[in-house]
C-alpha cells in the first residue's frame, strides 16, 4: 500500500535516501539542499539508516568520497547545488569516465556572480556535458520518482554512468505538496542490492584511475558515449516496471496536449506546471496550444523530440540558464538541432526566463504564446534569442 | 575480464576494460618507460665502492643489488634523471646525454 503523505522536495528527498538506506553518503550543505543533509544525517544519528555518512570539507571532497566508496563497491549518493555542483565539476568527469553509477540530487540554484541563492538551472545545464545522465522533475512526487529510479538506470550493467536528478531549488525544494510514497520494503525491493562485478576491495587485485595513453583514451570515450546512447532503453525499462509499480508512467518526456497544437512551449521542472496551467486557458479559449516537458535530458531523447515536434507551427523552447553563447540557451540548442532533419521544421525561437529566481508567473507563459502566434503570422524568427521578465524589454 | 598484459594496438573499442580499469597487479612492469630518457647514466664498475648510497635514490628500481652489491643498470625504467651520479662519491657513474 501506497503511503500518503505531504512532503516539501527536500524531504522527498531526504525520505528517498532513508529508504534507499546507501552505503556512503558524502555530502556537503549548500542553500537549497542543506535541509536534505540536514534531515539525513539525522537518520544516521537515530539510527533509522546504517549508511556511512562522511561529513566532508567541500563539495569537491563530497564527490571525491563518493568516486572512492563507488569504486569500493559501495552505493554512493550525494546532493548538492549551484556552486556547490561546480566545485564538483572535475570529478563529474572523473565519476561517468571511471563508469561509476554514483547518484546525485541537485537542488537547482543559479551560479554566482554576483552571488544569488535563487532558483535557475545554470549549474546542471553547465554539468550537461559531464557525461551524467540528468533527470528533471516538475514537483516532489517526479523528485521522490526520479531519484528511486536514478539508482537502477545508473546501475545497470549495460549503463553504468552516473546520474543526476534535479529539482527546482526553493519553488520545488521547499515547497510542501501531496506526495505518495513506496513503503521501506518496496523501494528495497525495487532498489535491490548493488553487486559490481568487480570493486577495490573484493580480494582481488584492481587498480581505478590509471594513466591512459594515447593509444587507449579515444576507445574508453568511445564506451562512454556509447553507453549514454544505450542508456535509453534501460531508462525506458526502467519507468516503465517503476509505473507497474506506482501507477506512476513516465517517459523521455510529457506531452500535454500535443496531439493537434499548433504551437508549442518545451519546459523542465517547476515551470512546466505554470505553463500547463497557461496552456488549459488558451484551450479553454480554443487555441490550439501544447506544451513539451522535458524529463530526460541527457541522453537527450533527439528523434523522439522531433517527432513529437513534427506536425507543430511554432515552437518556444524555455531556458532557465543562458550559455551566453549569444545564440540562445542550452535546452533551445539540442531541441533545435533536433529537429534540424525534420522535412518540415517548426518555426523555433528560444525565451531565457527566471533567472536567479526571478519569478515566472503565468504572464510570461502568456506573452510566449503570444509570440508565437506572431511568429507563425509573420514567418520570421530572425530575432530567435529572446528573454522574458526582464526589466526593459 | 580484460587484462593489461593482453592489451594491444588491434583491440577495438569494445575490447578494452570499461573506464580503463586494470585488474591486475604490478602492470608497470610490463611498461617500458626507459625511452623517455634524454640523459643516461653509465656504470663504471673498476671505481664502485659498493658503499649503496646510489640505489635507494633511485626512483624507477634501475639498480639491480643482488648479494649485497650492485649490478649494471635495468635500463627499462630508468628516467635518466641523474640522482644516481649526483650521490656517488666515486666517479663511479658518469651522466651524458644518450646518443640513440
């Protein structure tokens, strides 16, 4: 039986990892994750979980710890944010390069400077590259979701990448809403134990993180991009026995009333709930409306995101990080270059918005709509990088 | 299991232990770093002492000691850094740059 009970993401969170009851936690506390620190090292000091919990200097030593305890053969997890994720960004590398299917929660924070404690997505979207795979999660029940099956796709033999799950600090994070949860012995048994075939301390002789030459480097990078494109099918397999479980079905991404718009907004987290909302309004009003959420981003779900998008006018892909590449963000840059094959693109522009916590209410999600009713008018989208809710525009 | 000593230049990428892992001991063995050297040393065994200050400086085991006395270098690892010739007290190595 399902347990209802009404949980902030954090909690959710924190409620995950002490049913998941990990070999090693190593963890540093950063606004917006500490309470998660915070709630869990208080399950180890009442003895409600028997995981080693390593109370490190810094975020570089909190994932440093977890690439060791992994490699030891232990079931590692971590959770971080914004700066915090960054100083962990050389052994992100060092973590997917090595095949060692850590897990990690990010409480999604904008990068300082200048300093900020606020909600944007400029630390995981500038980690998308680090070969982890990246789950996003609209509410707590996708966060509580989402990390339960990080661990099975991340440990799977034929993916063993680390993975990354992440939530919308403050908004999501520390927000209470309804939530079900699995009971203890059923996440256990849906967790199930972590057997590497080979770890540090098995008896055996084994060394982690030597040298590689010239002669070798290429063909473990080859592995490795090779075992992100696999990794599809395992995350699929995945949602789909988690949704046998829960009644919870989940795929690369949602579609919300796609199946005749004519425009489109692609969104992750929090947003995707507002921008619903918006979409329910316009349809209330007959406009043909839809909206693409974004659950996997790395691997990121190419053919299927342009099928999806095939049959629409306009699409507005939404950016919570700039890449300062002065060609739009992140998510706009894969979304588009996915459907650069397509016989017949939509129109497509980008929209940065909610940057450091500003606020995006349901007008922002308005006047993107909006937008794109002028853009299929005009048939231009030669001003595509574009921001919403800043001051001035 | 993939093992370092069957490693070579035809294996494809699949071939290759994942992550480069090795799951085997003392695999330098089977490295031979001697020809990054640019400086070699030489043992000119009639001025050795056997005074053995020379082979505990040595970062790469290059100097062999059985019975209590050293032998002629293990060029296989030797880096050429010049430590050894620095330490002898005899002339009993010389340092020069390696003529190859």
């Amino acid at each position: 039986m399902a347990i209802r009970e009404k949980l902030s993401g954090n909690e959710a969170v924190a409620t995950a990892l002490r049913q998941v009851n990990p070999d090693v936690v190593a963890a540093y506390p950063i606004t917006p994750s500490t309470e998660v620190v915070h709630y869990f090292s208080q399950y180890v000091a009442d003895g409600q979980v028997d995981t080693e919990f390593i109370a490190v200097e810094s975020e570089h030593s909190a994932m440093s710890a977890c690439i060791g305890a992994q490699a030891a053969g232990a079931r590692s997890s971590t959770v971080t944010s914004a700066c915090g994720l960054a100083l962990m960004w050389e052994l992100l590398y060092v973590a997917s390069g090595h095949r060692l299917p850590i897990t990690l929660n990010v409480i999604n924070r904008a990068l300082s400077g200048p300093i900020n404690i606020n909600n944007d997505h400029s630390d995981s979207m500038g980690a998308r590259d680090s070969g982890w795979i990246q789950l996003y999660s609209e509410n707590n029940q996708e966060a509580y979701d989402n990390y339960l099956m990080s661990l099975r796709i991340a440990e799977h033999k034929d993916v063993l990448l680390p993975v990354m799950t992440c939530q919308d600090g403050f908004i999501t994070s520390h927000a209470i809403e309804n939530i079900e949860l699995l009971e203890d012995d059923a996440v256990q048994k849906f967790v199930g134990k972590y057997n590497p075939e080979r770890h540090l301390i098995d008896g055996k002789p084994m060394s982690v993180g030597p040298y590689d030459t010239v002669q070798f480097y290429f063909e473990h990078q080859y592995q490795r991009a090779q075992a992100m494109i696999g990794a599809k099918k395992i995350i699929l397999d995945v949602f789909k026995e988690y949704g046998d479980l829960t009644g919870r079905k989940y795929g690369l991404f949602e579609e919300y009333k796609m199946e005749d718009a004519e425009r489109a907004i692609v969104v992750l987290n929090s947003s995707a709930g507002t921008a619903k909302f918006v979409c329910d309004k316009l349809r209330a009003k007959g406009e043909k409306v839809g909206v693409l959420k974004l659950r996997v981003f790395r691997p990121f779900p190419a053919a299927e995101i342009a099928k999806a998008l095939s049959h629409v006018k306009a699409v507005a892909v939404m950016d919570k990080a700039d890449s300062f590449s002065a060609v739009g963000g992140p998510v706009f840059a894969d979304v588009r270059s996915a459907c650069y094959d397509l016989k017949e693109r939509p129109l497509m522009i980008n929209y940065i918005y909610g940057l450091g916590g500003r606020d995006v209410p349901v007008e922002n999600f308005e006047t993107v709509y909006e937008a794109l009713s002028e853009v299929i008018k005009t048939g231009s989208t030669d001003n595509f990088y574009r921001h919403v809710g800043v001051r001035g525009l | 299991m993939i093992y370092v000593k069957d490693a070579n230049l035809n294996q494809s990428w699949n071939e290759v232990s994942a992550g480069g892992n090795i799951y085997e001991p003392g695999t330098s063995l089977q490295v031979n770093t001697g020809d990054w050297r640019i400086f070699i040393p030489k043992f000119i065994e009639e001025n050795c002492k056997q005074c053995m200050l020379c082979f505990p400086v040595c970062g790469d085991s290059a100097i062999p000691v059985e019975n209590e006395k050293r032998l002629d270098f293990d060029f296989k690892h030797c880096k050429g850094c010049g430590v050894c010739f620095k330490v002898c007290p005899f002339k009993a190595i010389t340092w020069e740059e390696e003529v190859k």
